[in-house]
C-alpha cells in the first residue's frame, strides 16, 4: 500500500515540473524547434538544440549570459528625441551606447532589429559563427526576422523612434539613479515612481544583479521574460488595467 500511495505523488510532482516548464520555454515563440512556430529551423538542418540560439556554455559573443547570438552592428538611436535635446520629458537622457552596452537589450535587439539572422551565432555543434538556416513566415530567405509585430526598430534596423527609454535609469527607493552612465534627470518627480516594483525586474549596475538605492535601472527584460509567461509577447506583468505600466509609474 505504501508504494502505491508514494509513486502516484512522485509522478505528480514530476508532472507538475514539466508542465511549468512546457509553459515557458518549450512552447514560446522562442523555441526554434516547434515546428509550429512561425519562425524555426529549416528541415535538415543538424541543430537540433533549444538554448543554442541564445546561450552556448563553450566560446560565446560574451561571459555575461554566456551570450551566443550574434550582436548586431546597429547604433541604436530615438530619432524622434533630438528636438528635445535626445532627453524624456523628465530630463533624462537616452542612451546611445545601446550596442556595446553590458546590459541584455543589445541582445534582445540582435534579433529583434531585424538586420541578422534568426541563426547567426558565435558556437555550434563544435563549429565557429555557424549560421544555422532558419524558415517560417516571419523570417525572409536570410533568416532575418521580418515581422512588423516583434521587429522593433524601423526598416534600417537602428532607429528606436516610439519605443519606451531601455539602459536608462530607474529611481529605485525613490532616489536619483545613475546607470549605464546616465543620471536621472532633473525633472523627474521621484514620487510618481514605483519606489520598489515587484512582477517586472529592474537591473543593477553594470546590467546585472541585484537594483540598488543609486544604481538601478531598466532594460527590454524588465518587461519581458524570453523564456516565456502566461503573458502575451512574454510580458512579465499582464496589461489587464494598465497593471505592467503601474509596475513602475505611479499615477
């Protein structure tokens, strides 16, 4: 009687364990291998690996996320910004190192800005700068990611125009922030921030650990979670009543 109780309660914690897996990263849009996904690998191709596309434990782009995606050679820039001086309205300034910046947004932008392809990386399958054939109706021939929805700088691949400040400062504790050489600026109301958010990450110095009173501030994976949420388009927070946005701006 003893094992008949025991090994239903082993398989359920087992069960339990893939099912919160198989919500995350093996059934996203980032999961290059589902061939139900609208961009995946080409039929033949020899890669057959989950992570690979992102992260490599051997002879990566970086030692910070083990990073094996190839980077783009973008110089990511608002346009939309240089009338004011390229500040928020808050007096901060937007970031223009976004490309050899130690935060992660460089490498969410490697795809996302549409310029490289899908399967363009540092290490595979004991190979250097393998460039693994991608398919799919939302990648071109080069494996490129073409659509509007998850391409987000303009048809040159470099103009951030319309989207929300990334490496920038974020008033942690309510107090002035300095990141990725940026300081908060001086008309920012610190009170109608966040003074410690919980759902979205907020980055610590370098684009790395733990935030800090000074030294605290966002990146695209604030947000977003590339292994994957219960979220449309990875959210960290649901939008239902503005609830991401309150994450952060207290109005």
């Amino acid at each position: 009687m003893k094992t008949r109780v025991v090994l239903p309660a082993l398989a359920v914690a087992v069960l339990m364990s893939s099912s919160s897996f198989a919500q995350t990263m093996v059934t996203t849009r980032h999961n290059f291998q589902l061939a139900t996904n609208n961009v995946r690998v080409a039929p033949g191709s020899p890669e057959d690996g989950l992570c690979v596309f992102c992260h490599t434990p051997h002879k990566g782009q970086a030692s910070l996320l083990l990073w094996n995606h190839r980077i783009s050679s973008s110089n990511y820039t608002w346009s939309d910004v240089a009338s004011a001086g390229g500040r928020t309205t808050g007096g901060t300034s937007y970031p223009t190192n976004l490309r050899t910046w130690t935060g992660s947004t460089a490498k969410c932008l490697s795809c996302h800005d549409g310029t490289v392809s899908i399967g363009s990386l540092y290490w595979s399958d004991a190979t250097a700068n393998p460039n693994i054939p991608m398919t799919g109706p939302d990648v071109n021939a080069a494996g490129q990611l073409t659509n509007a929805t998850y391409r987000i700088t303009d048809a040159t691949g470099a103009d951030l125009a319309g989207n929300h400040p990334v490496g920038v400062p974020y008033p942690y504790d309510r107090l002035a922030s300095t990141y990725n050489g940026i300081t908060s600026g001086p008309d920012v109301v610190l009170s109608e921030w966040v003074a410690r958010p919980t759902g979205v990450k907020v980055f610590g110095t370098g684009g790395g650990g733990a935030p800090a009173a000074g030294a605290a501030g966002v990146e695209c994976a604030s947000c977003h979670n590339p292994h994957g949420t219960p979220n449309r388009y990875m959210l960290r927070v649901t939008t239902a009543s503005s609830q991401l946005c309150l994450s952060c701006h207290q109005k």
